[in-house]
C-alpha cells in the first residue's frame, strides 16, 4: 500500500467520526424495540445463558421459513459486552453500519477512484435512511452490505478475475442469513455467465460450489433433522390460496417505486410531480453519460449490470406469488445508490464540478435536517419508554406480586416481555394484586 493510498484512508476517519455521532446521540430514545428487536435479544440471551448452539434465526413471514443464524450471532458478542441489555444489539448493528461505510469506500476506491469511495462513503454515513438502517438491528435492511461486496464481486469476475466466484459463492450462501429478497441475484449469475460468454474452469465450480455451503450448513443441518420442513413449505407457496394475484397495474408500481427511488433516497420530500422529474432528470443524466461513455460508463460491465439486476428483480417479484413490499427492492436499491455516487465522481472531475458541489450540498442540508428532527422528536414507543415502563412497575411490585397485562387494541407489545425477564419481572400474583395495564401507542412520533 503506497502513501498515497493510506493518505486516502485517514480521509475516512473524520467521516466514521461523523457517522458514529450522528448514530449514537440520544440512542435509547431513537430506536425502537419491536419484534424484529427482540427476537434479536432473545436469540443473544438463549446463546449466552441457556445453549449456545442455534443453527435458525428469525422466522418469515411465510410460515415454516427461517433465516440463518450469521447475522444474530454477530450481534451476541454486543449483547454480552452490555449484559443482555438490549443496546448492545443497537451498538452491534451501529458497528456492521460501520464496516458497510468501510467497505462502500474501499470497493468504490477501487472500482471508480478515490473521490468516488469518499462520496460513497459520506452518503452511506448522512442519508436519513441510512442512519435509520444502522439503528434497525434487522438484517433485511443491512443488506446493503452484502450487495456492494456481490456488485464487487461480479464486477471483478466480468474481467476474468475467476478467484473471485468463490466469495461471490460464499455470500450468496450467506443471503440466508441476511434476507431472502437478495435471492435473485442467483439468476443474474447465469445471465452474465451467458453474455460473457466465458465459463470458469470445473475447479473453481467445485470449489464455489463448497463456498455455498459453507454458510448454508446450520440450516441444512437443520432441514435434516426436520424433515426438510423449509423446502416443502416453499414448494407450498405456489399452491397456496393466498397467494397475491398480480397484475399489470401491480408491475406498474413496482416500476414507480424503483424509478422515484433515486430522489426519495436523499431525504427529499417533495410533490410526487417534482419527484418524477427529478427521478427523470437523473436518468437521463446517466443515459448521457452512458451514451457518451464517460469515464467508467465505457467499460461494458457497467452498462450491463445495473439494467440486468433492474429486469430480474422486477421479473422475479412480479412472478412470485406473494405480497412484496417495497424493501424487497432494496438491492435495486442499492445499485441505483452505487451509479449515482458514481456520477457525481464523474460530475466533479467534469465541467459539472459546481453542480455537483450544490447537490452534494442540497443532499447534506435536507438529511440533516430530517435527522435533526428525528434527535428532538423521538420516538414515543422508543427503547428507553417502554424501559421505563417496566423499571416502574418493577419498582412499585419489588416482589413480583402483581398482573401485567397489555392493550393490544391499541398498540403492539412487542418487546415489552424481553424487558420483564431482563429486569427479572416474572408478574406471578394471585388474586387482589395490583394488575397494570400497558398501552404502546399506534402513533410513533411525539408531538
């Protein structure tokens, strides 16, 4: 590594500065504590406290389906370090945030240059949505993380890089551990293997083969003793009565959500007619570039990929027969993120420089002001209330003589039953003891 090189490392420190204060000012008041939060916390406190062993993590929504374990064991070092407290899942998922920033730079740097791998990594740390990702602890939405290594990936084996199908295999296992809507990346593989028109030699096939069953394992294992429960309950979904009929107003609004995307992205809330047109104009901006074949619009891969990922995400949800919702598309997503960091890099060194140097300025002054309300309107049903919730009533019955009940008519629980064991609330009294009824309120935000 050259000086040169190291000099563009320590650039990054003060933009990981930046996105460790804006994650963790006023945490237990910004970040919620649901099902997807607890089903986090009881995974770390059934590994440290009753067996260490898990081979599935959270279940889906289709009934029968789980995810793997990866992405939670990663979060169980975190909640040892705080005691099975549930902020130490908030600083695990704050750390993976940290390593996705990493990794943005390191990979745009290589791939674009370095001015790319700043800006790259200056969004990931500022945009409201990204910061609300960080603070999530659900694997579905630090996603991103496997989708810029998968791009690099690919990317790297489109110029005959073969070595590099084997970590592409390896995370394409590790998908299970993060979240089935990265799946159809398993069909853009084939595809490029086609338009490349190159095959790798059989050994690196053997070999990819046994990196994707490397992550795979704890869930095959699993399967095994279960009779293969997951399988079948795949095959069910096609057959099932529920199943979502779509239509073509439907692909239309799947086209709407990935076309409006590159706008909504950036903490911008604007009339849906200017949010069209801006999405419009930044299309048209990379088909100019495209068309041109600007700095890195000349190589083919770039000019492939990003609409073969666009058309097999759109088939594959359109065809599945299930509800999608909209972050389901978020490795579309992604990639959109990935090209536009990549042009303004290109608008920098361009004419544009100006243009650029505004919008970078117009995206910075909207996210902090959504952030900015977000650190002073907090959450109503945030960690630290219903924490607070549980210490009082735990305060007034010292001894576990009471009735703890919940308003589900209301609101949702979620949460709440974590924090009574955590505080060692076991609510066991008979008749005559005081009972304490807890409504969360359906309304997040404080007024």
């Amino acid at each position: 590594m050259n000086k040169l090189s190291i000099k563009s490392w320590y650039l990054l420190f003060p933009i990981l500065l930046l996105a460790v204060s804006l994650r963790l000012f006023n945490l237990p008041e910004r970040v919620i504590f649901d099902a997807d939060q607890e089903f986090a916390a009881t995974f770390a406190y059934e590994v440290l406290k009753i067996f260490p062993v898990r081979l599935i993590g959270q279940g889906l929504s289709v009934q029968s389906l789980f995810m793997g374990p990866l992405y939670f064991y990663f979060l169980v070092p975190f909640f040892a370090i705080s005691r099975l407290h549930p902020i130490g899942g908030y600083i695990g998922s704050i750390a993976l945030g940290l390593i996705t920033i990493s990794l943005y730079f390191w990979v745009f740097k290589s791939v674009f240059g370095t001015k790319a791998g700043l800006i790259a990594a200056y969004l990931r740390t500022i945009l409201f949505f990204s910061v609300q990702t960080d603070l999530l602890m659900t694997p579905a939405f630090s996603s991103d993380l496997a989708v810029v290594l998968t791009w690099y990936c690919f990317y790297k084996y489109w110029h005959d890089k073969h070595f590099y199908l084997l970590p592409l295999s390896f995370l394409f296992g590790l998908y299970t551990s993060f979240h089935p809507i990265l799946f159809p990346f398993y069909f853009i593989l084939p595809v490029l293997f086609l338009l490349k028109r190159h095959f790798p030699p059989p050994k690196y096939l053997i070999l990819s083969f046994l990196c994707f069953l490397l992550p795979l394992s704890p869930l095959l294992i699993f399967e095994y003793f279960h009779n293969f429960t997951e399988i079948k309950a795949l095959f069910l979904i096609k057959n099932s009565g529920s199943s979502e009929i779509k239509t073509v107003s439907i692909l239309i609004d799947y086209l709407k959500i990935i076309f409006i995307y590159p706008v909504r992205m950036l903490g911008i809330s604007l009339p849906d007619k200017i949010v069209l047109v801006l999405a419009f104009i930044f299309y048209s901006l990379s088909s100019i570039f495209i068309a041109r074949k600007i700095s890195f619009w000349k190589q083919s891969f770039h000019r492939i990929f990003p609409l073969t990922t666009f058309i097999i995400f759109l088939l594959y949800y359109f065809i599945l027969p299930v509800h999608v919702p909209d972050y389901y598309f978020s490795a579309v997503f992604t990639v959109i993120f990935i090209y536009f960091a990549g042009n303004i890099s290109i608008m920098l060194k361009k004419k544009q420089f100006i243009s650029a140097f505004f919008l970078l300025l117009l995206i910075t002054l909207t996210n902090f002001v959504r952030l900015h309300q977000s650190f002073t309107s907090p959450f109503r049903a945030s960690l630290k209330d219903k924490e607070t919730v549980i210490r009082t009533i735990r305060r007034l019955s010292p001894d576990n003589n009471m009735k703890v009940y919940y308003d589900t008519d209301l609101g949702l629980h979620f949460g709440l039953g974590y924090l009574q064991r955590y505080y060692g609330m076991e609510a066991n009294g008979g008749p005559g003891t005081p009972e304490y009824i807890i409504v969360i309120p359906s309304s997040r935000r404080k007024n």
